[in-house]
C-alpha cells in the first residue's frame, strides 16, 4: 500500500489544485430585440423573448 514519506503541507497542497479551480466569467450576449445584456440560450428578462418569439410575459414598469 502506497503511504506518503513526509506530511504535505496545507499551503503545499493548495498551491499544487490551485491552477485547476479557476473559474471562468460567464458568457454574455445582446439581446437582439431590445438590445439588454443576456445569458445565452435563455429568454430575456426584460422583454421575454427567445430565438425570435415571445416566451415570457412581461409586466410594464
């Protein structure tokens, strides 16, 4: 059975999986209707439409 020779040091270890948890932005597109910031593949929240059609109602302001 494989046992380690000499204890690893938290700061070691962190240091080591560090590189391979970064996390990256999420992508985000323009609405083409009314032109608002929009995750993609999802309707959009201020006037409800996705791929072109009305998915969602939307309550005036």
């Amino acid at each position: 059975m494989a046992v380690p020779k000499c204890k690893v040091s938290k700061a070691r270890r962190d240091k080591r999986r560090g590189s391979n948890w970064k996390l990256s932005a999420p992508s985000v597109t323009v609405c083409p209707k009314c032109g608002e910031p929009v995750m993609p593949h999802r309707a959009c929240k201020s006037c409800g439409t996705y791929n072109g059609r009305q998915v969602v109602s939307v309550e005036a302001e």
